[in-house]
C-alpha cells in the first residue's frame, strides 16, 4: 500500500493537471488550485533544502573540518540578506539594488569562467581526438565569440559588418532554443513515464 498510494496520487495529479490545461473552459478553478497547491509543495521543499543546507554548514563548522571558512562566508551572507529581506520588500529600490549589484558582478564572472573552460575544453578536445572537423569547429567558435565578447571589434552602425556581427551573436540563441527543446521534451517523456509507472522517482523500487 505504501508503494501504491504514491503512483496513485502522482498519476490522477498529473492526470487532473492535463486534463486542466486541455478543458480549461471547463475545469473552472480546479487548473488554478492545484497549481497553487504544487507552488506551495514545491516552497516547503526549498524551505527544507535551506534548512539542510544550513545545519551541512553549521555542522561543519562545529567539526572544524576542511573548508569551514566558506561555510562561515554562506552563513553570514545568509543572515544579511534574510534579516534585510526582513526589514524591506522586495518593492525596496535599496534592497533590489543591494543584490543586483552583488548578483550581477557574479554572473558576470561565471560567464568569464564558462569562456575559459570553454577554450579549455576545445583544447583538450582536441589532444584527445586530434583535429577533426568538430574539434576544429568547437575551437574557432569558442574563439571568436571570445574575440567578440572582448568588445575590441568596433563597427559603425548600420554597416554591412555591423549586421553581419550581430547575426554571429544570434546563433548562439539557435543553440539556446535547441537546448531548450531537448530539456522540454525530456521533461515531458519522464512526465509521461511517471504517470505510467514506469518510474518511480517517490518510492522504493519499481
């Protein structure tokens, strides 16, 4: 019974949900309210996630162990933001401004680090298969959107070479848009897996 009340609970969820969105002239607030009921499943999720990742944190510190010094800089960030989430809204243009200006240099960084590891990883493809058309194309790729991003190549407006950089820049979204496509119909056939019990991702075993 313990196996089989999660397959039925998930299955007529997901089968309530579909059905939602295809007769939504019909299913009145019933599409809204078990959206609503998942948001807020899926909030005491990340509730619990934190207070995990807070006590793996606290944890280590009181055990002295090996990298408790980033530990310390996670706590105390942590308080910061939750005790000024505390004492502004998030409508507060000092508080919006607070984490956009901590948050943005980051990703910034992130993005310079994933170029690096990208020319890297050409690199090494390239020992490990030798030089071969995907090789090759992954490094001159990885290559010039470097060059470009390095704002060095400066073009009047309008130009032929202006346009012809801008649509360099585009093809980056066909690949985005790709990924995209391959994560929802993912999504999808592990939906359609789970509501046929294939999988069970909420119990012991098949």
């Amino acid at each position: 019974m313990k196996k089989i009340l999660p397959v039925i609970i998930a299955t007529v969820s997901g089968i309530l949900v579909l059905a939602g969105y295809f007769f939504q002239d019909r299913s009145g607030g019933l599409l809204v309210l078990l959206i609503n009921w998942g948001i807020l499943l899926i909030s005491v999720v990340g509730l619990v996630g934190i207070g995990y990742l807070l006590q793996m944190h606290i944890h280590r510190l009181i055990q002295h162990k090996k990298g408790r010094f980033f530990s310390v800089i996670l706590l105390v960030t942590f308080l910061i933001t939750m005790t000024l989430g505390f004492l502004f809204s998030l409508e507060s243009e000092f508080f919006r401004d607070l984490i956009l200006n901590i948050q943005i240099p980051v990703e910034t960084s992130l993005l310079a680090l994933l170029a690096v590891i990208l020319f890297s990883s050409s690199t090494r493809l390239i020992k490990t298969r030798g030089w071969t058309p995907l090789s090759i194309g992954f490094l001159c790729s990885a290559l010039m959107f470097l060059f470009l991003d390095l704002g060095f190549l400066q073009t009047g407006s309008g130009t032929l070479a202006d346009e012809l950089i801008v649509l360099i820049r585009r093809l980056p979204l066909a690949g985005a848009r790709g990924i995209l496509l391959g994560m929802a119909l993912g999504g999808l056939i592990v939906g359609l897996r789970v509501l046929l019990s294939l999988d069970r991702p909420f119990g012991e075993g098949k």
